[in-house]
C-alpha cells in the first residue's frame, strides 16, 4: 500500500476529486499500478494524501464511471482491466428513437446532392478480382490524392472512413492518462473514444479563426499534452474554419513539443474553404484524415489518411490484425469519383447548394436576433437559452434537433443546439421563425 500511496502522491497535481482521478490514471499509465492492484481505503489514502474523505470518494467515483476501477466487496477497490464502452455522447446527441418529420439531428449530407455512382459500378464489372497479396491502396487513387493533398506526406493510405482513420490513429497514439487537447465544443464520438481510452481532455474553445491560441499555449503550459485534435474545415458542430495564420501560430505554438496533431477534415470536398492542414508547417508530428462521406456518400465508408511514415506504418500493422485493407472495389469507385468529370460538376453543385442553405438559415436567423458563429458546412450552431426546451419544444413540432450537451466538456457552457442546415432545401423563414422562438423559450416548473 506504501508504494501506491507514493506513486499517487507523487502524480498528485491538484488537490482535488479530479485532480486525484489524474494521478490514478497517470499511475496506471506509468504502469506503476496495474489491472487487479488494490487501492487503499478512503480514509487511508484521505490521511496520507491530506484530503477530505469526501474529495477521495469523489475521485473514485469518477474512476468508477469510467470503468479504471471496480469495488468487490472483500476484496476492496481494485484497478480494473482495460475495457472499451459505448458511444453515450453519440447516442445522446442522436435521438434515432423519433420519427420526425424534418429531421434535422443527423449531420449528414443530402442524398439529393450526392454524385451518381452508376459509371463507377459499371467500370468495376470489368475488374480483376483482388488478392489478399495485393496493395492495400490502389497506387492510381494515391496519386490522385496527393495532386490535391494539403501538404507534403511521407506516406498516404486509405481506411474506413473518418472516425476509423481518428481511431487508429489514437490507439497508436494515445495511452491511458495522457492529456489530450481538443477543440470546444467537439464530435461527441470523438469525445467517447478518449474516454473510452482513458484519456485526460482538455478543452480548449473556438474562435472565428479556430482552436484559440492562447488556450492552447495554457493548455501546453499546464503539462504535456500527446494528441491535439483539429477540425480545420467546417467544424462539426460549429461550421468554423481554421485560417491559415491560425494554422501556423498553432503549429508554432507546438513547435517544441513532442505533441503530434490529428486533424479530421470530415467535410471534405463539400466545405466551401481550401484544404488546410498544420502538417504544412509540422509534417512529421501531423496525421490528416480526410472523408469522403459528405462528398461521396456515407456508406462508401472510405477516408484518406496522411502522416509521416513511422506513424502510418504503425497504423498500417495494426490493420493487419483485422481488416487488413480498405475494399479495393470501393476505392476504385472513389478513383472514378474524383476523376469522371460528371462526379466532379456534383460535387461542385453540392458545395454551391450546401453554402446556400446555409447563408439562407443564418441570414433569417439574424432577422430574429439569432447570430450564429462559423461560415462552413451542412451544420449550424445555435445557441439557446434552455436547451431541453428548446429541443424538446421543436420535438413537439416534427423538427429533430442534436442537443449541444453531447458536444461539450463541463456543464458551465452556453447551451446550444446543432442543426443540419445542409438539409433545409426551402422555407428557410419559416424555419428560423421557429428556431428562434425555441432558442428564447425556457422549462417552466411548476410549483
């Protein structure tokens, strides 16, 4: 018990519940705890530590819903196994329970506007059959991404869409405890997946330019952080874009660390803004993942992901223990999507089409009082003055809406809501006439 109280107290960095929570992470992080090492009794450890019992409780309590430790009786509290839990942010943020008549929930693209996939499924019927010893990416689709990829890559491979590339990427990447940064507010799937890691967040808030700046350099300032995750076009939920002097005070900023940066460029070809990417300026600490779901259409399942080659030859061998490779016959639908001058002209439509609808819903909102922050994207982000209210008044009214909570680290936010606006074909006014009196309305208790 000596040894676990010193390698707490010597992670000790706050002299609080979650301050405490950190130091038990960072332990097993360090392997100087491991699965199945009992824990100390509150009071013990409340003594030796000097905190309150309560502080202490609290503490495991936060451990506990995170499943790093469990209570069985005789045997005390222990640190459990790793195990890997479910997307609760993700399924909070997605209500797919209700039948709306406008569902505007989703944040996905419109299927109206996505390109044809007949030429590409005719192209593929003469096809030889692929080969388990074949390349896992077809050299002809690594060519035609790196003609338009936002910097120079050591090596470029193709995986199963977005979050699959951000997952990899963080199970190489991340271990149990490290600090990592992300953008606030931020992809509730993102958000589980870290949690699920057992990693420590630290949020850090947007402005019209991206990730702040100054919050990040706190963030650095604070400890070692691991991981920096980006959005850099159309930021879901918010629709900001990184500019590129963010970029580079950012890559700046990160320039004496060992920090290496994630970036999710999930709207692709549909943002209005030009690919971007800190790997400009950090090409050996910077994997860019870019989708082509919004673009291409969701069930493609395919993204592109760039980094310098240790990382992605990581990745690479750690998708040889399952999947092995993305689908070859997709990823010559997806050649042929980004080279048939047809596919080309309606995915230029749609990014026209998408930018449309959403000026439209933020210039009617604006009539109401209603400011929305971001430029970019199929999603808006509306702040409201009581978020239940508002979605479940709209509920009433056969319009889904995300809750902003899904999106947030802490409780002491502006509540919001998230609506895909790349939906919304017409009815713009109407649509925010009702958005706006949700936005005011508020829960009446009564007494």
């Amino acid at each position: 018990m000596e040894a676990v109280l010193t390698a707490l107290e010597n992670r000790l960095d706050a002299p609080t519940s979650r301050g405490l929570a950190h130091a038990v992470s960072r332990a097993i992080r360090d392997e100087a705890l491991r699965p199945g090492d009992q824990l100390p009794p509150i009071r013990t450890v409340a003594s030796e530590l000097r905190l309150s019992p309560t502080t202490v409780s609290a503490a495991w309590a936060l451990l506990a819903r995170a499943g790093t430790i469990r209570t069985d009786g005789r045997r005390g509290t222990t640190v459990a196994e790793p195990t890997r839990v479910g997307s609760p942010r993700y399924e909070r943020a997605l209500d797919r329970h209700t039948h709306f008549a406008l569902d505007l929930s989703t944040g996905v693209p419109d299927a109206a506007l996505l390109p044809s996939l007949e030429g590409a499924f005719a192209g593929i019927s003469s096809a030889a059959p692929g080969s388990y010893l074949d390349d896992p990416v077809l050299p002809e689709l690594l060519d035609q991404l790196r003609g338009d990829w936002p910097y120079d890559a050591d090596e470029l491979t193709v995986v199963d869409g977005a979050m699959d590339g951000v997952e990899l990427a963080t199970r190489v990447l991340v271990r149990f405890g490290d600090r990592v940064v992300v953008e606030q507010p931020a992809f509730p799937p993102l958000l589980d997946l870290l949690e699920a890691n057992g990693a420590e967040v630290v949020a850090v808030p947007l402005d019209e330019q991206g990730m702040s700046l100054h919050g990040l350099i706190e963030a650095i300032r604070t400890g070692p952080v691991s991981v920096v995750y980006l959005q850099p076009r159309a930021q879901n939920p918010t629709g900001v874009s990184l500019t590129e002097g963010r970029a580079k005070q950012l890559a700046e900023a990160l320039a004496n660390t060992d920090t290496v940066v994630i970036e999710d460029d999930s709207s692709g070809a549909v943002a209005t803004s030009a690919p971007l990417s800190l790997g400009r300026w950090l090409p050996g600490r910077t994997v860019h993942v870019r989708s082509f779901a919004k673009s291409h259409g969701p069930d493609l399942r395919l993204a592109a992901l760039s980094g310098p080659a240790e990382i992605v030859g990581r990745i690479t061998a750690l998708r040889r223990l399952g999947q092995g490779w993305s689908s070859r016959l997709l990823q010559r639908v997806l050649l042929h999507l980004l080279t048939d001058p047809g596919a080309l002209a309606a995915v230029a439509r749609a990014r026209v089409e998408y930018a449309r609808r959403r000026q439209a819903l933020v210039a009617a909102l604006a009539e109401h009082g209603i400011e929305t922050n971001g430029s970019d994207g199929i999603n808006l982000w509306i702040p409201v003055e009581d978020e239940t209210a508002a979605v479940v008044r709209l509920a009433s009214q056969g319009i889904g809406v995300a809750p902003g909570a899904p999106f947030m680290i802490g409780s002491e936010q502006r509540p919001h809501i998230r609506v895909t606006c790349g939906l919304v074909r017409d009815g713009h006014a109407d649509l925010a006439a009702t958005l706006a009196a949700a936005a005011r309305g508020s829960v009446r208790v009564q007494a």
